[in-house]
C-alpha cells in the first residue's frame, strides 16, 4: 500500500486513512492504488454496445482493426465518449427537473416551501417573455414551473433555458451548426438511440452530438437547476465559513449530508435546527450538520454550513468514529460508505426511489413530505449518538476558514462599491490594462487515483502568481478552501496586481480583502461562471470565445464534469483536464477535441474557438492555460 502521505494533501484525510488500515477498513485510495488500468478501456477502444462484443480495438495496427459489425476505432471511441456525456447530462437535467417540480408543488401549496428570491422569480418570468404585471408569486412561479417543464417536454423549437441564459453570438454559432436541442429529454433519448449498435456511425457526427449534449447540460440543468435553487432558497450572498474534517464536533450529534439537491439538504437544516431539544435529551450539546461534495456547496454558499470534506475522502468523517448519520440523495456517493459505515454506529440514509444502497436505511424524500422526512432523518442521527464507541472515536483537528458566496449577484455588487454606476468598469479595466491577466474557472471533483487536493491547488497558485483571477466550485473549490485559498490570507500566494485589486475591492466592502479565488457554488453553478462570462461579453460588445478566460478541472472523476467541460467548449472557453478523458484511442476524436495537430480540419478550436487540454502536470497545464489567455489577450489587441 502506498504512503499516506501520497494518496491526499490534507493531512486529516491522512490520519484517517492511517486509521482505516489499522482497523482493516478498505477506502477508496487504497481501492484505486490496488485497481489496474485496462488498456482498452482507458484508451476508449472497448465497445460492448451489442452482444456481438465486446469488440476492442489494439493499438499500433496489431490485430482486430473493426469491431464485428464494422465499427472503427474512430467511431467506437467517438461512441463512447457520447455516452459518458449522455450520462453527465442527464444527471444535470434530472437534478433541474426535480427543482422545476419542486416549485410547481410550492406554487400550487403543495410543498412545505416558501420561495425566497421573488425578484430573481420576477427577472427570470420576464426574460422567458411572460407577462409578471398583476400577477401574485404563486401565479408567477407556477408559470415559470411551467416553462422549465416545457424544456423536457417541447417538441419544436429551441429549449426555452437555453434562449434565457445563451450568450447571443453563441447561440448564433450553435444555429448556424444546427446543434441547437429542442428539449432534455428528447436529445438524451436521441443520444441513446444514436449511440445503440446500428445507429450513428461517423465520428465526427458523434461529436457534435455531444456538443449538443454539452449545451442540455449547460442549459436544461445548470442553468435551470441555479437558477431555480436561487429562487426557491435564495441567491447566495458573502459568506464565512468553516473547511476540514476538524468541523466534525464530538459533544454534538454529527449529521453529513452529501448529494446533489438541495431539496433535501435545506430540510435537514431547518429540522437540525428545530431538534437541539430532543438532541440536548440524547446527552448532545446540539445536532451539527456538516457537508459533503456538492450539497455541501449548497448548504456552505446560502447558509455558511460548515464542509467536511470533499470527493475522494467521503467515507472518512464515517471514521472518525462521531458521525451519527450521512444523509444521501444522488450522485458521487460512493457505495463504499455503506461497507465503512457497518464498521461504525453511522447509518447511512438514502433518500431517492433509485438511487439506494444494500445494507443502507432508506427514507423516501419527496418534497410533498419534506417535514416528515427530514424529521425522521435527523431523529434517527439523535438516536445514533448513543451508539457510539468511544474508544473509536478519533477527529482530527484542523479546520481553515474560508469565504464562500459569491454568487454573480454578489460579485456585482462588491463592484459598485468600487463603481456603483458602472461596476464592471473596473473588472474590465483591469484585464483590459494587464492588472488582471484573465480569469480561470477552477471546477469539478477530486479522484482516488490523484493525490487529492494537490492538482487543485498547484494548478491556483501557478495562476493566481501569474495574475489571474480564479473563480472555483464543486469540489475543487473544497480543495482550495481546505488550503486557505478561499480566504484573503491566501493573497500571499498571488501576483502584486492581482493582490492589489482584491484588496481594493475587498477593502471597499468592509474586509480586509477578497480571497484569491472566489467561490461561486456546487457544480451546477459553473452556470454563475457562464452567467459572469456573458456579462462581460455583452460588456464588451464580443463573444465569450474572445475573452481571455479558460476552465480547469485537474482532478477529474465523473462524466458530469466531462459534460461541463464540452458546454463551457461549445462557449469557445478552453477546458483543461487532469485526468484522461479516455479518448486517446482515437487520433481523430483526439484531434478534433484537443485540436493538438496543426491544419486538422475540423475541431472545437476551429467551430467554436475552444478546446480541450489534457495535462497531468498542474504547472506545465497552468502554463498552458496562461499561454492561450496571452493569444487570446493578443487578439483583443490587449498587451
Ligand atoms: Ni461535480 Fe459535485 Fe464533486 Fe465532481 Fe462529484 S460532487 S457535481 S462531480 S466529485 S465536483
Ligand atoms: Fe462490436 Fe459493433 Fe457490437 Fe460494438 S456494436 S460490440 S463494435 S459488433
């Protein structure tokens, strides 16, 4: 088994980990150091889409060069990598769906729910064009309910989200490509009937094919998923919080909540909060809510809920030995929990008709029983604390403080206090004199086969000493909040311009400074980040492909954050990955998405003026990244 210290930076996850071996617990890095790599696999040359196979494909020539029915390696990888965009996808459309619903059953006072953010409600009904005059909340949300539904529903046209939040040129060029969906469902159902064995069969249609898919994601669940949450739960203001295993409490009742949906996660919170009492009962001194993964986001960007821990290391606050429950919904929740758990008094508590685990609790949410629901699973954490052995319990200590928040919203505001008639004036100033070289989204997962943290964070202070202004979510902004990049401290790390401004902007609203990387939310918020690049597009009067901006994903794990990268692609922003995107089968599908080969004749450089970059290395990928932002400076006729 390998170091400890090389399978994580946070020297908590460590500890834990060094725990997890003495008592015989396997997790998920000593799961990844013991896996092998198939070949095929990793290189994206397996196809199993019908019994005929699997068909692989070897490389340099040797043997088989089609799979039985004829299908190359070309399209065989292209195939591949459309369906683990379909399934990126379709994670985010239905994580958007359930909200939409959501707000029709609060609109028709059928969910205990009260909507938050009635102006965003407002702005929202009328960019979709409807009529908001003399119409009271509940009409207006059951009308924009509806519109969003639409977008699963429609048969004609443009989805309605993407018309709403589309940056114009954009949009323009998805047109002129006829890659422009009509609505979720129908383009998820057409990728799996494109994908089946018989169908689509050129791989450069493939791909296109997940461009779409890339703007149903970017669309019909980013945006609609932030934008709804927004309205539902509010819109996220300036926040400090608390980061590390540290967070977890042994005098209190410890409840994690990991997943997705908020839905969920706001519930529990409101009825830890109304339960301190029968907690107080159990011997606790209260009930402690921590997160997990992006509901942690949730919870931290609106309520400053303290986050334990990010992707990779979710199975260790179970070992910790005090935590009395981890609550789950969807998505990036490990099966693995519930094997640490049954070591442990923890009860794992899924909460969705299909997405369990075997050996778990379940407690069905549904937002018609929100109350019930969240009251039983917090009750059953009370419960637990009694159950617990003392002699296993074992926290590890530290904690870092952090800022989280920034919604566009509240970016925008902390500039008019710089400029309140122009508060993108001195943003754009700055980038346009070189204080600001560009900015970068650092985004997505951590991954058990990475040493966690450490490409998250090598990859921001490369950048942040280079001037660039880092925008973070999903659990690479856990990485960066974990190792005081999300507080003003972290400014020791970056280049004098890039302080000075913070600091002036900071200073101008009451803090000492801004942190160097501004936490913008769970990963369905990188549609904040697309919401913050349109702005300043339209500011400028260009299109996003012009600005001098890229996104990174160093520590990559899930095909959601493949299906990000191929919207913020699609948007002309350069993505980089860490991990390999298991495509490398294929020097077509490499080419035209890597755009590496010079006079290529068809790629996303080419179409839509991004591309993706895949390098393991997080200071040879920032120099990478800070050399296309110097291009695309050029291009602009800035220095
Ligand atoms: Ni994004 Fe959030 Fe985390 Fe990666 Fe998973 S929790 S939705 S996919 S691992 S950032
Ligand atoms: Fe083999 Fe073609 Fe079937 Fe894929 S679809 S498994 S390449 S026969």
């Amino acid at each position: 088994l390998r170091d400890v210290k090389d399978l994580s930076m946070d020297t908590g996850v460590q500890q834990m980990l060094v725990k997890a071996r003495n008592e015989g617990i396997d997790t998920a890095f000593d799961r990844a150091s013991k896996m092998t790599r198939c070949g095929f696999g990793s290189t994206g040359v397996c196809c199993k889409h019908c019994l005929e196979g699997p068909c692989r494909i070897a490389p340099g020539g040797k043997g088989p060069q089609a799979g039985i029915c004829g299908s190359n390696v070309d399209t065989i990888v292209a195939r591949n990598f459309l369906v683990n965009i379909t399934e990126g996808a379709a994670s985010h459309a239905e994580h958007a769906r359930e909200v939409a619903h959501a707000i029709l059953e609060v609109a028709e006072g059928k969910a205990p729910y009260t909507i938050q953010d009635e102006e965003k409600l407002k702005s929202i009904a009328e960019g979709l064009g409807l009529v908001t005059e003399g119409k009271n909340i509940n009409q207006l949300a059951r009308e924009v309910a509806h519109k969003a539904l639409e977008d699963f529903q429609k048969q004609h046209g443009t989805m309605n989200w993407l018309k709403l939040r589309g940056q114009a040129k954009s949009i323009e060029n998805w047109e002129k490509l006829g890659l422009l969906p009509v609505n979720a469902h129908l383009e998820i159902a057409k990728a799996m009937a494109r994908t089946v064995m018989g169908g689509d069969a050129d791989p450069a249609n493939l791909l296109l094919g997940a461009v779409t898919m890339g703007l149903v994601d970017g669309f019909a669940g980013l945006h609609m998923s932030t934008d709804l949450q927004d309205v539902l739960f509010g819109t996220p203001r300036a926040v400090k919080a608390k980061y590390r295993l540290g967070v977890i409490r042994e005098e209190m009742v410890n409840l994690s909540v990991h997943g997705h949906i908020p839905l969920l996660a706001e519930k529990v919170v409101e009825w830890a909060g109304k339960l301190t009492d029968k907690a107080k009962e159990a011997g606790a001194q209260g009930i402690n809510v921590v997160g997990v993964c992006c509901s942690g986001n949730e919870l931290l960007m609106r309520k400053g809920v303290p986050v334990a821990t990010n992707y990779a290391s979710q199975e260790m606050p179970i070992l910790t030995g005090a935590l009395e429950a981890m609550v789950v919904d969807i998505q990036c929740i490990m099966p693995g929990i519930q094997t640490v758990a049954s070591c442990y008094h923890t009860e794992i508590i899924t909460t969705l008709p299909y997405a369990k685990i075997a050996g778990a609790t379940h407690v069905e949410f549904t937002t018609e029983r929100a109350d019930e629901a969240a009251r039983e699973i917090v009750m059953r954490a009370i419960n637990n604390f009694k159950k617990r052995d003392p002699k296993k319990i074992n926290i590890p200590q530290e904690v870092t403080e952090a800022y989280a928040g920034f919604s566009v919203e509240q970016i925008v505001e902390a500039l008019k206090a710089v400029n309140a008639v122009d508060p993108l004036k001195p943003l754009v100033e700055a980038i346009a004199n070189g204080e600001i070289l560009g900015a970068v989204a650092l985004v997505g997962c951590t991954n058990p086969r990475v040493k966690q943290d450490s490409g998250n964070v090598a990859l921001v202070k490369e950048l942040i000493k280079n001037n660039v202004l880092v925008v973070a979510t999903g659990c690479a902004a856990h990485s960066l909040g974990k190792f005081g990049l999300l507080s003003p401290d972290g400014l020791k790390y970056a280049g004098d311009s890039l302080r000075n401004i913070l600091t002036v902007i900071g200073q101008a609203n009451g803090l000492p400074a801004l942190p160097p990387a501004l936490h913008m939310g769970s990963c369905v918020d990188n549609s904040r980040v697309a919401d913050l690049l349109t702005a300043l597009a339209n500011y400028l009067g260009v299109a996003i492909k012009d600005l001098p901006v890229a996104g990174s994903c160093p520590e990559t794990h899930h095909p959601k954050a493949l299906s990000i990268g191929t919207f913020f692609i699609a948007n002309g922003v350069d993505v980089h990955v860490g991990v390999d995107p298991q495509v490398s089968g294929s020097a077509l599908v490499v080419n035209v998405l890597t755009s590496d080969k010079e006079n290529f004749p068809v790629t996303t450089d080419g179409l839509f003026g991004g591309k993706l970059i895949y390098e393991e290395d997080p200071v040879k990928a920032a120099e990478i990244i800070l050399n296309r932002i110097k291009m695309k400076r050029q291009a602009l006729g800035l220095n």
